[in-house]
C-alpha cells in the first residue's frame, strides 16, 4: 500500500471539520505542536494545543517560521491571518489523535504496543536492536508515549514499514483507550507495574486496569504474573499470553541469575526444557527488561539459541542528551549512541537552547535503515541543520561525505572515527557548544570523551526534563494570565547557572531573579535575555547593573537614593522592584517609611516599577495560617497606596513555591517559583505531583577488609568490634557531603542496598560499611537520588533540602541529561 498523500483538505475531510482554505491542496508532511520545532513549515500543519499554555499564544511565532496551516479552535485567527489555511474543530487534541488514528488505519504492519510503570522505553529500544534484521521498524521516537507522543509516533508509519514497536504511558484513568485505539497492538507488552506515576489512580489496581486496555484487541499478551496479581488472570486481555517469572510458575520460568564479570547469566525452564541467556548488564533494572525482551523473542517464535545470540549482543541505550562542560571552554552535547532524523530534531532543538556560545558545532554520523534515497534524506539533514541555524558540521561516514555540497556552512568530513580521532589534535574546539550525535556503529563514544573535561568521579546529575515537568504542574496550579518568576539564586540552588536558565527561557517563564548583580552578569553573557531581578542589589556594582540591564529589588530609602544617584542623566524609565516587609523582617519597606518612598518615586521619571512584592513567612505551613493572612493583607493595603500614588498598577507578588500550592487565591499578578523546580515543596505530601530533578553520585576507590575490634578514619571514631569489609568513596565535606553524615548518621545506595557511613567524614573522601555486600572499585555510590532522597538526608541531620543542594561543591562536575 502506498503511503496516502495529505492535502490540507483532505485532512479537513478526515476531522470532519469546518475549514477556511486559501490553498486546498497545500500538501502536509510533518505535524508541529511547538513552534520552536519547526523542520519543513510550508509543508507542516501547526495544532494549537491547550495543555499548560494556549497553544493558540503561539501562532504568530509559529507564522513568522513559514507555517501556513493551522487547526485552531478560536476563529479570531482566520481575520488576522488571510493568508493561512485553518482547519476549526472542538478539540485540537482529539483532531491530533482523530488524524493519527486514520493514517494508522492505512497499514496493516504489525504493530507491538508496550506500557507499564518502567523500563518501557529501553524494551523498546532493546527490541528495535533485536529484530532490526528481520524487520523495517517504525518506533517511538525517545520516550513519546503520551497522549500527544504517540499520535506524533504514529505519523511517522509509511508503506516500507513491517513492524511497528509504540511504548503507551498515561497519568489518569479513562486515558488508555485512546491511545489503544490509535496504535492497535496486534501483540502487547506489559514491563511491570509500580508506583511510578501513581498520583492520577486511587489503587495499583486501577492503574493496571486502565492499563491492560491498551491491549484489549491483542492477539498475544507478555507479561510477568507477578505484576497482575490483582486480577483474575482470565481477565487479562488479549486471545494468547506468554508468561515470564523469577519467582513463579510460567512459561519462561527463570531459574538462575548469575552475574559474571559485568554480564548477567540466565538459565529458565521453557517448554519442559532448560535454557540459557547471557545478558551484557548486571543491574537489577536492565536484567529485568532483558528478561522482557527474552520472553518477547520467544513468544515470536525465534528459538532459544536464536534468542541467546541475539540477546549477548545487545548495547547500552542512552535515550537521553548529556549536557557537559567540554574543553577550551566549550559545552558539549553527548547524544553519542543513537541516530535517525526524529531523534536528529529533538537534538537540535536541545542545541538551540544553548545560548551561552554563539558559534554551533555538529558532529553528525551518516544516518542508517531510514528507508529513504541518500539525496533525500541528506537534503533534508542540510535544510534542517542550516534552519537550526548550525555553524558548523563535522560529517563522519563514506554516504553523508559524498553529498558535503548539499551543506552551505562550514564543513569538513571524515571517513570513519579512526580519522576524525587521528586529525582531532589539529582540529579547533573553543567557546562554542558542539553536539555529538551518531549512529552507535560509529562508536561516538571515543569523540566525546575527546570533548569533554575530565570529570571528577563524584557528579551530580541534574534531570532537565523532569525539571520542565515540575514547572509544567505549577503552570496547571496557576490560574491564567499569572506571570511566572523563577527564582535561579545561589547558582539555580546547586545545579547550575546558563544551563537552567537556558531551559526556562526556552519554556517561556517571564522573568527569572538572582541574588547578586554578579549572577545576572553571567546569565547576560551567556545569552539570556529574560528580564532579571537582582534581590540584594549593592551599590558597588549599580554600574555593572544597569550596563547589564539588570532590574534591582529596592527594599529600604537608602539604596534607593543610592541608585537613583547612579543613574545618568540618560536614563528614563528603568525598571525596578519595590519590596515590602509584611512580616519577615529580613529586608523592605515598613509601613512607616511608604510615605517617604512615595515621595522618591514620584520626584523621578528615572523609575519604573516593575512590581511590588513581599515574601510569606510560613506557606506551607498550616499551623501559621493566621500570620500568612495577615502577611496577605498587609501587603495589599500597601500596594493600593502605592498604586493610588504611582498612576499606574505595577504587577503585584507575594506566593512563593508553597504559596502556589496552598494559597491560589493570592496568586495576583505573578508568582515567585523557588525550590519546587527542583521537587519540593513544603505544602504537598512526600512532595507528589513532583519529579526528582537531581542525583548526586560518586565511585568506590578501594574495598578493605578488617579484623574485629579495629577502627577507621580520623580519631578513630570508626570502630567495627566483629571485623567487616569497608568501601572508600570519592566524596567528602570539600565536596558538600557535610561532616555530620559520619558514623552511621549518613547511608548511601551501593547496588541498590543502603550502606552507613564508617567514621568521620574527610575533606575527599568517605568510608562505608558494606559488610555482606559484594562490592569492589568502580562501583557506583549514590549520594542521593529519587529511591534515597534528600529529604532523608536533610532529616537525619536536622536541616532542609535547600542546604544540602546549595552545598554541593563547585568542583563537583554537573551534567545535565536532556530527553
């Protein structure tokens, strides 16, 4: 079967919609729910999505990067733009899901859908590798398996696909038929059910139920019994089932799990017979999915030797950008294991978010099993990387070297790796951000290391995704038209500076605030352009401030007179921020000094206040209500005064992170969002609704055994009376893990079980109990991550997580994964 051509028109008929078209047969190839993602605009069709922001704020940017076809649902556009093509519906989500669901209706590929709580994505992707050779796949790109990902997945089917492998997640009930009906698995795979994504269910039981529906017009069904305990299994869908277990009867029965020199060893009991299988991890998680993918290979019909060859074979899936510092001042993108034009784009959109180096640098390996001609599909790599508005390319592979006069930038081409790594010492990296991204053949691992500054061992890995997630649930708590400021003091609270900036840029928060002038300076030079407050403004630096255009809090007369003074005479309007003491008594404006104020701000026209704000003492707290109400008040009856006085209404701010949460009435203007960017926030229960944004990490350096009866580090406060076996790892008080962690009080996460501390903390370095544990020298420690969080941490030394983040040492290499 051909794949259907798509006229706006005819797209108009399939949503049976109401349509207003200047050019009927405008031809649509790609579909665009963000108009920062833009590869062919005169060929793609523009949804203007409701979710957190009205997708419809968008459309005069997505009409100034060549769109020209919209489905919309407020026909107020179809005046302000004569020249476009709108298609009308109801709800643009439903006309997204409707279309995608009648282009999969074309084809009669197999189709394997997967879902449940975790490990969805690398079975995904673990499959594509294992039946690449028998299949032209069509998958998922990354992890798209949303309500809007998987429409977006299922777009990309075309006639020369036999197989299609579509991973499904859903956060609520009533979800999962939709998404069943669009991607029609003919076999089902469910990877297990957790807590994970537990807040839109009231029971584990619910969520497996809503979950199962994916599958409810499968042909085969694999899953574990395990993870379907709360139901009768003559309920489970689908008309076959394939089962697998490590712990009971099934039909791939595992026996055995041994790990051997970094590989796992397996032995089951399939159809009466035993059987083996070597899988190259050793992780509790990637065992468990290579137990997934066994069982699927089997129920296929692949033989058990056929399975084993296949399965010893399989390599490390990194679904996700690394964002690292790299040498000669450069950032580095690490995207080094994967490559096809979807996950091309995302790439490039993460690229573009990088503000901090003007010049662009993309080192692109030839792309493989796309299916397409050579000239087509290098064309249109050209044309995206000159619209993604690239540097420079650095092209490695015999196919994408014969079409270089397709790229009109600076290029240079290399054979293989080999090459590339032979002439790297006289090739120019500085000051510029370089994204690696190559097909894993190329083993572009070996140029990333070349890029990269060594790491010290202890790293702190900061989740910019679930960062965008944490931003996105307050965006739905904030009623609209409310402002976002979000507060990136203290170096964005341990875990960067351009880097988190660079994100909430991109994610359209409206200002951003610091403590010092000097924060502000580096994000300006870095290329931030959001507007900046600078809370504690001093008066040494009011020059560099406004050369910057930094916007200073002003909280007493004093500093304001002092800044009025520092302003040329050329200066009219400069913004400012007015802050008022409604009861924290750290800094600003007291009643009694309001009239005073009025008097200075109304003899200049030097000064724009940009708004006037105050801080909540207690939020989050229920038992200080009372005092947060009159915190409330205060604030109010003084910003009407200066209003009435002012002549103009400047935004007003007084909600902090727990302020959102617990006080949506008092929301105002803007709101002030601190620490729950980084998952926490004092007014929710175990922070739920939250993702964890951050893991610290570090290595073992050497395993000891010791005999009853003696001691470890400093002052020999470690003492093991019956002998034992420690660990020493690569973090210690220089690095931020606090002193008061030592003997005991403190435990870190070694393959997977906790472990004390032994002894003091050193300046470097840290001793661990792990008797019983096999560990040895370059095990991974986990400070802390989403299993063993910070909030224990900062309980069990009788502080906050604001503490413990902000401590983290500078030489504590961040890297920032991007998905």
């Amino acid at each position: 079967m051909l794949k259907p051509i798509y006229t706006i028109s005819r797209i108009a008929e399939i949503l049976n919609a109401d349509a207003k078209l200047i050019d009927e047969q405008a031809f649509i190839q790609y579909l665009v729910i963000d108009s920062r993602s833009v590869l062919v605009p005169e060929n793609s069709l523009f949804f203007a999505l409701a979710s957190h922001r009205n997708g419809h704020e968008f459309i005069p940017d997505a009409y100034h990067k060549g769109i020209r076809n919209f489905v919309i649902t407020e026909e107020k556009y179809l005046s302000e733009y004569p020249d476009c093509n709108f298609i009308i519906v109801n709800d643009v989500l439903e006309a997204l899901q409707k279309l995608a669901t009648a282009h999969r209706n074309h084809f009669n590929l197999k189709t394997i859908g997967i879902t449940g709580s975790n490990g969805k994505t690398i079975v995904k992707e673990w499959l594509y590798q294992l039946l690449a050779a028998d299949y032209n796949i069509v998958r998922s790109p990354k992890s798209f398996n949303s309500q809007i990902g998987v429409p977006l997945s299922v777009w990309q089917i075309d006639a020369d696909h036999d197989l299609g492998i579509f991973e499904a997640g859903i956060s609520a009930v009533d979800e999962m038929e939709t998404l069943a009906s669009i991607i029609r698995p003919q076999i089902g795979i469910l990877t297990n059910i957790r807590e994970a994504h537990a807040e839109g269910f009231n029971s584990k039981k619910e969520k497996l139920i809503e979950k199962l529906k994916l599958f409810k017009a499968a042909d085969l069904l694999i899953y574990s019994p395990e993870y379907v305990s709360d139901i009768s299994l003559k309920d489970l869908p689908g008309k076959k089932h394939f089962s697998w277990s490590s712990s009971q009867a099934a039909d791939l029965r595992i026996i055995a799990i041994e790990p051997i020199e970094g590989n796992c060893y397996l032995q089951a009991i399939y159809q009466d017979r035993e059987i083996e299988c070597m899988l190259p991890f050793k992780d509790k998680a990637s065992i468990e999915n290579g137990m997934i993918c066994w069982a699927t290979l089997l129920a296929l019909g692949y033989s058990p030797e056929q399975a084993d060859q296949r399965l010893e074979k399989l390599s490390h899936v990194s679904m996700r950008l690394e964002l690292k510092n790299g040498i000669n001042q450069c950032s580095i993108i690490d995207d080094s294991y994967s490559a096809d034009i979807s996950s091309l784009a995302i790439a490039l959109d993460f690229l573009n978010q990088q503000n901090q180096h003007p010049k662009k640098t993309v080192i692109l390996s030839e792309l493989f099993e796309t299916g397409r001609d050579d000239l087509d599909l290098y064309t249109e790599i050209a044309d995206l990387l000159a619209q993604k508005k690239v540097s420079r390319l650095i092209g490695i592979g015999p196919h994408i070297s014969k079409y270089a006069e397709l790229f009109k930038f600076e290029t240079q081409f290399f054979d293989d790796t080999n090459a590339f790594v032979d002439a790297f010492p006289g090739l120019q990296f500085s000051h510029e951000t370089v994204l690696v991204k190559g097909a894993r053949r190329f083993d572009f691992g070996r140029i990333s290391k070349l890029l990269t500054q060594k790491i010290h061992d202890t790293v702190l890995e900061i989740d910019l995704n679930a960062m965008v997630g944490n931003l996105q649930f307050y965006r739905s708590k904030i009623k609209p038209g409310v402002k976002i400021m979000a507060m990136v003091k203290a170096f964005s609270y341990g875990s960067g500076s351009f880097e988190i900036a660079n994100l909430l840029q991109f994610h359209k928060v409206d200002y951003l605030a610091v403590a010092y002038a000097d924060e502000g300076i580096a994000l300006r030079k870095a290329g931030i352009t959001l507007p900046i407050m600078v809370m504690s403004p001093e008066e040494s630096a009011f020059e560099a401030l406004i050369k910057y255009r930094l916007e200073p809090e002003i909280y007493s007369l004093e500093i304001l007179d002092s800044f009025l003074n520092s302003l040329s005479d050329y200066e009219f309007d400069y913004p400012i921020h007015i802050k008022i003491d409604s009861g924290m008594h750290r800094l600003g404006f007291d009643s009694d000094e309001i009239e005073k104020l009025l008097l200075l701000l109304s003899g200049s026209q030097r000064l724009n206040v940009k708004s006037i704000f105050s801080h909540l003492v207690a939020s989050g707290e229920a038992e200080h209500d009372g005092f947060t109400q009159q915190q409330i008040e205060k604030f109010c009856l003084i910003a009407s005064q200066l209003i009435a006085a002012l002549g103009y209404k400047p935004l007003l701010h007084i909600a902090n992170t727990s302020g959102i949460s617990r006080w949506p009435n008092n929301q105002m203007d803007m709101v002030r969002l601190g620490i729950g960017l980084y998952g926490f926030d004092a007014a929710l229960t175990n922070n739920r609704g939250l993702q964890t944004v951050m893991t610290l990490k570090t290595t073992v350096t050497q395993v000891k055994n010791l005999k009853a009866g003696e001691t470890v580090g400093y002052s020999r406060r470690g003492v093991m009376p019956y002998g034992g076996k420690i660990a020493t790892v690569k973090i210690g008080y220089a690095d931020g893990y606090n002193r008061a962690f030592g003997n005991g009080v403190g435990k870190m996460l070694i393959n997977g079980q906790l472990v004390p501390t032994i002894g003091s903390i050193c300046m470097d370095m840290t001793m661990l109990d792990i008797t019983g544990i096999d560990v040895k020298p370059g095990d991974e420690a986990i400070v802390f991550n989403q299993d063993h969080t910070i909030m224990q941490l900062a309980e069990g030394v009788g502080t906050i997580p604001y503490e413990i983040l902000t401590n983290i040492s500078q030489r504590v290499k961040r890297v920032y994964f991007y998905e």
